[in-house]
C-alpha cells in the first residue's frame, strides 16, 4: 500500500485531492494551502502547515508511506529566473516533507499527471485552472517549456464570475458563490455553435441544496462562451481555441522533433473543463483556424476522470512496481544534491 497526495499547492488557487493510491477515489478534498496559512507567511511555513493538515486528515504518520504530489504549473515560461523559482519551489517542497520524515517523494507536474490518467505521454494538456487556464505541450513524459507554454487569463473564477453577473441581470438571488458554481456544474455546458444556440429553448432548472429551484435559459451556455469570445463578458484574454492552435503551431514549427503527431492529442483537465460539449467545440474551432497540415488527426479528450484527473494520474504513478525506485527521491539523495549543487536556497525560503 503506497499512499498519494495529489495537491494543487499554487497560491491562492483551487482545491486539493488527497488520499491512498488503492482506493478507487480520492479520500478528501479541500482548499489550497492558503486556506491553512496566511499568504505573508514564509513559502516553506505555509506547506509545512498545509502537509500537516493533510496527514492529520488522513491520519496517518508522514514517516508511513512515501508520497506523490502534483507541481503546479507555476511560471510558465522558460527564463532563467523561471527556472529559478521553480527550482526553490521543489526545493522547499522537499525540504518541508522530508522535514516531516517522508521517507521517499514523488513530485510531479499537475499537467502531466493529466496526460497520464489519459493513458498518454505525449499531446497537449489543456489545463483550466482556478484564475487561469495554462496550455502545455508535453513529449514523451516531459513538459516542452522550450516551445513555449501558453497562459490564457481567466479561468474558473471567470466563468463562475460571469454566471454571477448573468444572473443578476435577470434579478435572480442566491446567497453565495457556492450557489452559482454549484449551478454552473449541474446544468451549464459549451455550445456547439453559440449564434445557432441563441435561437433554441434552452431553459433547464436545478435544485441547490438550501436554496430550492434555479431556473436557466441562454445563460447556461452564455457563461462558458468567454472561454471562445471573452469580449462578450468583458474578459481581456485570448481566446482558448486561439491558444491551444498557437501552441500546436509552435509544435509543429518545433524543428528538433520531425513527428508532427504528438501533439495532436489535447487532453482537457481542471473542474471547468468538465462542462459539456467542450471537447467537441474545442475541436471543431481549432479545426477551422488551423491548415490542414497541422489539423488534420487533432482529438480534444475530456478529462478522463473528472475533476479528480490529476489524482489519478497520480494514483497510476504509485502504483507501479517501480515507483520507489524510479519515481521517488529519498531524503539522503536531495540532502546530497543539494550539497552538489551549493544550493541555500532552501533556507532562504523559511
């Protein structure tokens, strides 16, 4: 029995899934480690706060089991001082559970653990998180940053936002976010043809716990369609579609690797891109603003597992024969790099 952690641990965004790679799910879920500590708080306090709370939920002792933990996808790009934050975060993350006596870590990006639970290791990973949706060329196990990783600015909160706003148009009350997101999730979906759908009846309701019925039109789909035109919610941010082709060209353009087939599978990931009829519309836009040459054989896939995509990409990683040895690093091996390697930065960020 190996125990995985799959955490969406970058600030100020999103939900973790915890829990032990033999069950069938994850065991808990809950908000981001700035909901355990405060934001001022020193990096390696705020995750020694945040892993304590996780175990202490689990109950298990962290000296039990070794760990997988999904990486964000923190700074997209590939610039020295990116490399360099990202660097002292996976330090500082190793460093706080190793700390806690860990016995060995598995730590990997939120990204690929999504192309994992896909069955797949290499495509696009098309990831719509909390604040923003990041669109990340992945080959054979390894995230492409030299080709570049595209960052659209909205994401979940943007849509859910909007869906607020379209609802107090219509002087619809409800008591909070919750009730707008949880709206959002039961009777909201992307259209196939946005102009064509404004003609139909799309009126559909649902019941949200302590609040009775919602009843919905043109604003079920409404919501989701800044994700394709954000002028219509005042979102300045490109498009997704235009994102995820400007990726695939740069693929495409990418000389060292002559396969132009790689990257033709899009595998979607986060809570919002569960919304219905995205892949298809997905698809069938990249379709239009791509040349045959590079559209041609391109496949949008939902996520695989829903919401809990990256967990159990990260469920597969600890439950491979190999996993301890080929996957994980112990205590004495980071504590002998970092001797190598001259590395302070692990102090700095306590």
């Amino acid at each position: 029995m190996r125990q995985t952690l799959d955490s969406t641990v970058n600030g100020g965004s999103g939900y973790c899934k915890y829990g032990w790679s033999k069950y069938a799910a994850p065991s808990g879920r809950c908000a981001t480690f700035l909901e355990f500590g405060n934001i001022e708080s020193p990096m390696y306090a705020r995750l020694r706060h945040f892993f304590s709370t996780i175990y202490n939920r689990i109950h298990v002792k962290p000296s039990a089991r070794p760990i997988v933990v999904a990486l964000p996808l923190c700074h997209s790009d590939d610039t020295e001082a990116a490399r360099a934050s990202r660097k002292q975060y996976k330090e500082t993350l190793y460093s706080v559970l190793f700390d806690m006596n860990v016995p060995a870590v598995c730590a990997v990006d939120q990204a690929l653990l999504a192309l994992y639970a896909a069955r797949r290791t290499s495509g696009i990973v098309v990831n719509i998180g909390f604040n923003v949706t990041s669109v990340v060329p992945i080959f054979q196990g390894r995230v492409m940053r030299e080709i570049g990783i595209e960052t659209v600015g909205q994401g979940a909160l943007k849509l859910t936002g909007f869906l607020k706003e379209l609802l107090q148009r219509r002087n619809i009350s409800f008591e909070s976010l919750y009730t707008v997101r949880t709206i959002k999730e039961k009777i909201c979906y992307v259209a196939a043809d946005y102009e064509a759908e404004l003609c139909k009846n799309t009126q559909a309701s649902c019941e949200v716990d302590g609040e009775g019925w919602f009843t919905l039109s043109e604003e079920r789909f409404k919501m989701a369609e800044i994700l394709f035109q954000p002028q219509i919610g005042g979102v300045r941010a490109m498009a997704l579609h235009k994102a995820v082709s400007l990726c695939m060209d740069h693929c495409y353009n990418y000389e060292v690797l002559r396969d132009h087939s790689w990257f033709k599978t899009v595998v979607l990931a986060g809570g919002s891109s569960c919304l219905p009829g995205l892949p298809e519309r997905l698809e069938k836009e990249l379709h239009k603003l791509l040349p045959p040459y590079i559209s041609e054989g391109i496949r949008v896939l939902p996520p695989p597992f829903g919401t809990d995509t990256a967990w159990f990409g990260a469920k597969m990683i600890g439950t491979v024969s190999t996993f301890s040895d080929a996957w994980c690093i112990n205590k004495k091996q980071f504590r002998q790099k970092s001797r190598h390697s001259g590395s302070s930065l692990v102090n700095a960020w306590r």
